[in-house]
C-alpha cells in the first residue's frame, strides 16, 4: 500500500510528551518526503522511457545500416554487431558474442591487416581503412573495404576497435559495368566522329576529285610526251648501232628532232616529279583526314591545316564567293592534325551553307574571312561570314548534338557539336557569335607551343 494511503487510512497517535502542534510538524515534514519520493519516481519513470528509446532507436539504426558494423574489445573479442553483420556470417548476434574477430576472416592476410590495426599503439581518430576478405554464411570468402576507428573509454584509456564495413563485390561489379559501358560510349563517339568525318569528306568529293585530276592529268601528258620521245631516241640509236654515215645520222637527227628531245626531257621530268609529288600530297592529306583518329598529339601549323581546308572546300563553293585568306607567320599547336582539319573544314562548310540560305542580292557577294590572331598565350583562329548570323534563342544552343536549322537530309546537327568536343579535348575553346556588321564569326582558341 503507498505511503500516502497509509498514513491517511491509518493516523498515528501522538507519543506521549508531544504535543498536537509538534505532531502536525512531523506529519507535514512526512507529506513532503513522500511527496518529493513521488517526484523522484516520476523522473526516474521517464528517464528509463527516454532510455528505452534510445536504445530502441539505437537498435533501429544499427539494423536498417546496409553496411556491417562489428565492435571489439582490446582483445579482438566480439562485443556487438548489427543485422547486415550477422546475416554476412550466417550466425546470430548472440552466437557472435565473445566470438574472436579472426575466426570470422577467411584468409591469413585478412588475420594479420586486421591484429595490425587493433595493435596499434597510436591510431587516428579517423582510423585506417583496409581490405579484409571475411568467412560468408556458405563459407566463401566475402571481399569487404573497412574502416577501423579506436574505441575509448571516459579516462581515454583505448578499449576496443569498431569496424564498418561494405561489402566491395557489388561495388567492383558495379564499377566494371561503368568501365565496360564508357569504353562502349568511347568507341561510340569515335565511331560518330569518324562517320561524321567521312559526311564532310562526301560532300567534298566533287572539289578533292578536281584538285586531283589536274596532277594526274598533267603527269599522263608528260608520260605519253616521253613515251614518244623514247620511240624517237631508240630509232636514233639503233642507226648509230647499225654504223649508219655521219651525213645520214645528222638527217636522221634532225628529222627525229633529238637535240629538242634532249633539251625537253629535264623539264618534262621535272614536271612529272612535280605533278605525282602533288597528287601524292593530295592523297596524303586524304588519308590523314579519313583515317580513324589516335591519342597521338604532334605540333602542328595552323596556317597548313587552314590551307588545306580552304583548297578543298573551295572547290565546291559558289564562283562568286570572295574569299580572304593570307597565311602568315607559322602557328604552332599542339594537336592532332586530321582532327584540327575536321574542326576548320566544319567551320568553313557551315559558313558556305549559311551563307546559301539568304537570298542573294546583286550588290553583295558572299564573303568569307578567314585570320590568325596571337596573343602571349593561345592563337586565335577566326571564321567570319556575312550571311544571316545566329538567331539569338539559337546562340544558346549552337554546340548542341543534333540541333540544325538546316532541312531534313541537309546536315546532322553533328558537325559543330563534334568540333566543339575536338577544339576542348586540345586544351582550347570554340565560340560564336553575331558581327555588328551582319553575319556570324566562330572562333578558335587553342594553347601555342612554346
């Protein structure tokens, strides 16, 4: 029965010698003891509540943790686990109580990273991370990355290590899957790289086609000149062979011209050297543009590369398109020659087309600059037009794959979004914008050698 009943139910008599007033004292002082022992039970009441939940939420973070949580002595003796722990090992949080850690590591290595850290004498608060391959529930070998921190007592005494672990499989597995699939994305923008690359060789066929047949039609000139020649001279010289007169091999001589042979075969040579070193160029400079790129990166003359864009796209551009192009001073670069072309090539091929969609009024010609600025650090390569310019919602979005104001079947909205990807993978910056004047520029900044 509580204190407070029974004092009620049952009033004391007062001992003898002591008076009422003395009596009510006692009582009163006995109401506020048990009062305030009410007080303290109450307090004590919510205090284990509020532990309770503690340890209830404690209990329930330690269960939903995906990572295994194992807590160890100074000795390396189990002293708690959580739910992911325990179902790794196959074995209750009981069973694993007192357990030492290295009964639970699959391999002598595991054993000795993991004495390593709990022995040292002089750990991070931070901890160590190490690999440690653990004794799975089917007694394979479970791969897990851990971190173990140092456990201290209130004196700061060291009493323990706690290890929190993650399995690494699913991770290694996952990262390998990433790896496979950016390889995949790699070869799958090669491959768009080069397909793109081989859509601004085609539309250049026609100019590359005619640039070559001037060298080869001047060497088959030369050859079937000196095919003549030769059936002239082997006349001559099998006279000279048969013992024919003097007087008759000078008629002969003269009639077969020989000394105009004699005097025509340097140049016309010289000549045939000229045109097959020409279409040689012509061929090399074809292969190196179509060929699959390499990481390779050389020094390379912006000025040759910007010739050999215009020389070919200027073969399939409008008769009267002014063109202003003057290579200076060498512009060094560090690059890759194929790719760099397939940058100013694009650049050029779209100002042409741009041009080509405005109207075309009497008084103004379409016009196309090209120029090479330099400053302490970078070259600047610019490509200016006076055709429509770039709407301004489209600035925006001008470097984007697949955006084209072109029609349909016209163009893939590929090439300048791949140019953009070229000009910074060499270190540099592609832009544009709007002239004051009409028209758009596009320009290209790369770092310089030296």
């Amino acid at each position: 029965m509580p204190l407070r009943r029974l004092i009620e139910t049952q009033p004391p008599v007062p001992p003898q010698g002591m008076d009422d007033a003395a009596w009510v004292d006692v009582i009163q002082k006995m109401d506020e003891v048990y009062s305030q022992l009410v007080t303290d039970e109450i307090e004590l009441e919510k205090k284990n509540a509020e532990l309770e939940q503690s340890q209830q939420f404690i209990f329930s973070v330690l269960s939903a943790m995906s990572d295994v949580l194992v807590v160890c002595d100074a000795h390396g003796l189990i002293e708690e686990t959580n739910a992911a722990f325990c179902e790794l090992v196959g074995r209750t949080d009981q069973q694993l109580r007192g357990t030492s850690l290295d009964d639970l590591l699959a391999d002598d290595a595991s054993v000795a990273a993991a004495r390593a850290v709990m022995g040292n004498r002089s750990p991070t608060r931070r901890g160590e991370s190490i690999e440690l391959n653990l004794r799975g529930a089917q007694g394979d070998s479970v791969p897990v990355d851990a971190n173990c921190t140092p456990r201290y007592a209130a004196s700061q005494r060291r009493v323990g290590t706690v290890l929190v672990a993650r399995p690494t499989a699913e991770i290694r597995r996952a990262y390998q899957e990433l790896r496979t699939a950016h390889e995949a994305l790699k070869r799958t923008q090669q491959q768009l790289l080069h397909s793109e690359k081989m859509a601004s060789l085609g539309r250049l066929v026609a100019g590359v086609a005619h640039e070559l047949n001037n060298p080869i039609s001047f060497v088959l000139g030369n050859v079937h000149a000196l095919s003549r020649y030769s059936e002239r001279l082997q006349t001559y010289l099998q006279a000279v062979h048969e013992g024919v007169g003097p007087a008759e091999l000078e008629t002969l001589r003269n009639k077969l011209r020989v000394p105009h042979i004699l005097s025509d075969l340097p140049s016309l040579l010289e000549g045939t050297i000229e045109g097959a070193q020409r279409t040689a160029d012509i061929v090399n400079g074809l292969k190196r543009f179509s060929a699959v790129d390499t990481e390779t990166r050389q020094e390379v003359d912006l000025n040759k590369v910007v010739d050999r864009s215009v020389l070919w796209v200027s073969k399939g551009a409008p008769r009267d398109l002014q063109l202003h192009w003057q290579p200076g001073a060498t512009c060094l670069v560090k690059g890759n020659p194929g790719q760099l072309q397939q940058v100013v090539m694009n650049l050029l091929q779209n100002a042409l087309d741009a041009m080509a969609e405005q109207p075309r009024a009497a008084d103004r010609a379409p016009t196309l600059s090209i120029a090479i600025d330099e400053t302490p650090t970078h070259f600047l390569l610019r490509v200016d037009d006076n055709g429509p310019g770039i709407a301004d919602t489209n600035l925006s979005r001008i470097f984007d794959p697949f955006f084209t104001t072109k029609p349909v079947g016209k163009g893939t909205g590929l090439g300048l979004s791949i140019s953009y990807g070229i000009v910074e993978q060499h270190g540099g910056v592609l832009s544009a914008h709007n002239l004051p004047t009409g028209g758009a520029r596009f320009e290209v900044s790369l770092p310089r050698v030296g």
